[in-house]
C-alpha cells in the first residue's frame, strides 16, 4: 500500500492519515527511514568492548558532525576488515528531534516496534549466499548502488545524474546509459581492488518498471550478464525497504 503526501500535508500527518484509513490502529509498526532521514559514515572501529561502543559513538563522532551531537541520535553496524585488516564500522546518525516528532506523532495510534534505515532493510531481500550488487531509485532520491553480501551491507555509492528515470514523459529508449555502465565499472574496481570485496554474482535492479528493460539491456550488453529485478508493475522500489525491514535475515 502507498500514500503519497497531499500537497497541504506533511509527511507525518501523510502517515497518520495513511494508519486510519487502512484501519492499522493498535498494530506494531516496523518503519525503514529513507535517505532523507539519516547520514552515514565509515570508520575504523574504536578498541573497545562492544557493549560501551554504542555509548561512545558520540564522543568518536565529535569532529565529523556538523551540529552538537546531543542533538543527534547513533548506532553502529560491523562492516568487513579494511583492506590492512582493521575492523572498520558504519556509523548511522539522525537529528534526535526530529525521531522524537515521529515517535510522538505515531505511539497514540501503534506501538513502534523497530526503526531502521532503507539500506539495511534491503539487504534483508536478498539470500544469504549471494553476493549482490544492487540498484535502486526512488523517485526524488538519486540512484544508488549497494554491495550486499550474506545479506550485510558492505558499501554503497550514489550515482547522480538519473533524475529523469523518475519523469514518465521521457521515454525510456530516449535515455543514454554511457554514464551509468561507467559508473558500474567504477565502483566495482573500487569496491574489489581498495575495499578487498569479492566481485558481485548476481546483480539486482530496484527501478521503476517502464525504466527496467532499458537499464536491463545496456547492462547485458556490456557486462554480459543479465540483471534480476525485484520489482514488478505492483511492487515499485518504494515497496521494498518496508518488505525487507520484516524480514528476518537468513531466511
């Protein structure tokens, strides 16, 4: 189900209205924030016990915010070693006022059961086995790309320039991928040869529908290989961080 904001309202009251009408009061919300919502940053992980970590970050974090950090909201995940072996993590940050208005704005109605980020939530949707590389477009947000592995977010990287997959009007044979395929190639190199990641083996398209074959054909002709999409004419990529945020990994 999706809802989109009515020009006099905001995202918040969006939802509120979105819950009545669906008749979701007094049930657990599980909500995945888009990029708008939050920041990220890598690292090398602080030596210390796990457990004290998560109340350090905002003194670790001190000199790379631009804003007081008791204004601000972080948690951490694992990331895979860097290239000479040091444990690195990535760090998530939000502005805790802004968190706080949504909790607020939500508890009278459901109780909230997990917050998350889109990122994370779509590593969910991928098998366990697979080393995936994914491409995802939301409508107003650029195209990013993922690297997912044991359903782990590794790296990711926005690829700007593609706002017009987003404008019905331009017709997708009109569109030219040079950039894009560029862009891939880039990023692959960079994530194999600095960041010592294995190489992608399934790759994995999360674009509006009319767009898909396009974006499907320029890869296989390049890259010899076939993209999978993981989005239909019912399910758009809007869909799927809420679908992977239920979804527990490993199954």
């Amino acid at each position: 189900m999706q809802r989109a904001v009515g020009s006099s309202e905001s995202p918040l009251s969006a939802l509120q209205a979105l819950i009545g009408e669906q008749g979701w009061q007094g049930r657990r919300l599980h909500l995945a924030l888009g990029r708008h919502w939050y920041n990220q940053t890598q690292m090398e992980k602080p030596v210390m016990p796990d457990e004290e970590l998560a109340q350090a970050l905002p003194w670790c974090m001190r000199e790379q915010v631009s804003e007081p950090v008791e204004n601000l909201l972080f948690d951490y995940i694992d990331l895979p070693p860097g290239p000479q072996g040091q444990p690195r993590i990535a760090v998530y940050y939000s502005v805790r006022e802004r968190l706080a208005a949504l909790v607020k704005a939500l508890t009278p109605q459901c109780d909230i059961a997990t917050i998350g980020v889109d990122e994370l939530a779509l590593a969910n949707l991928l098998e366990p086995e697979v080393r995936g590389l994914l491409l995802h477009k939301v409508p107003g947000q650029d195209l990013t790309l993922t690297f997912i592995h044991q359903q782990q977010w590794h790296f990711s990287r926005t690829i700007r320039g593609f706002q017009a997959l987003d404008d019905e009007q331009v017709a997708s044979d009109q569109f030219v991928f040079d950039n894009l395929l560029l862009e891939l190639q880039r990023s692959i190199d960079y994530a194999v040869g600095q960041l010592k990641l294995s190489v992608p083996n399934r790759w994995y398209l999360a674009l509006p529908q009319r767009v898909t074959p396009a974006v499907e054909g320029a890869i296989s002709q390049v890259f010899d290989l076939r993209p999978e999409s993981l989005t239909t004419d019912s399910l758009s990529p809007i869909s799927l961080p809420a679908l992977g945020i239920l979804r527990e990994p490993g199954r």
